[in-house]
C-alpha cells in the first residue's frame, strides 16, 4: 500500500492494532457510503466481541480512531465504527425512542424532547421522525444537542 493511505484504511490500522492489544479476533470490512468511512468490526463468534460492542464502548473508540486518523491525515474524519452489529441495535434502539415519543404526541403532547445524542443518532431520528409524518429539530449545544419532535 502507498504511504498515502486513506483514513479508512488508518482507521482499519489503528482499530487492528487494538483488537491486537486486547487479544480479540475480528475481521474488518470497510464500505463507504454519501461520503461517508464505515468501519465494521465482525467475528463468526460475536461473544468475543461483545466486551466492545457496548455503545458506550463503540463511541469512545469511534472517537479514538477519529483523533488516529487525524493525526496521520491532518483532516477531520467523519468515519462511522460498528462493533459486532453494535450500530444497528443502536438504531433500533433509536426506532423505538421515536414510537415512544410518537405515542406521547399522538395522545396529545405538543412535542416530545429525545436525549441527547450524537450527531449521527439524530440524523437516524430525524430521518425516522419523517417517515411517521412528522417534524423534527435539533436543540442545545455540544454534549447538550437533542433531538424534539412535533406535529409542526
């Protein structure tokens, strides 16, 4: 490979460099989507995995892979980590935080205010959000930033 390797690939490094201290097997795969770095870390057994696939976890090491990536490119990355499927429980998870507040609207509440969450999250909610028909915005700053949905 060139010495200009792309931030996924950086990414992929740092995340095998990882999975090599904590003595974890899993297979990487990278896809690119909108512009966007995925970086999926898969095992035939997901339990050995499982210690990482945490949310929590996976943030903190999406966040750490960012700053390796960073450092070798200079550039701000916008890559996406996924931990034995950790990212589509998470947005499940997010699905049915919208039926909730959907719910809370439909008896009569004026909007509903979600936690706050990643930018990522919220553009998962605000995509679920329109596809109930309904309307969302983002409030807050930093750490703070939610999501809240309404009729209007």
């Amino acid at each position: 490979m060139s010495e200009n390797k792309d931030a996924a690939d950086i990414a992929a490094d740092y995340i095998e460099g990882l999975l090599d201290i904590a003595d974890l097997d899993g297979d990487l795969e990278i896809t690119n989507s909108n512009g966007r770095d995925y970086v999926s870390v898969v095992a035939t057994d997901s339990d050995h995995l499982k210690v990482l696939a945490k949310g929590d976890t996976v943030s903190a090491l999406q966040e750490l892979t960012r700053l390796a990536v960073h450092t070798k490119t200079g550039e701000f990355s916008r890559l996406i980590l996924d931990v034995a499927g950790s990212r589509d429980a998470r947005s499940k998870e997010l699905e049915r935080l919208v039926d909730r507040a959907v719910e809370r609207i439909e008896g009569g509440a004026q909007s509903a205010a979600l936690p706050p969450m990643s930018s990522y999250e919220r553009k998962l909610v605000h995509d679920f959000v329109s596809e109930r028909g309904l309307q969302s915005h983002s409030e807050g700053e930093g750490a703070d930033r939610h999501t809240v949905i309404s009729n209007a």
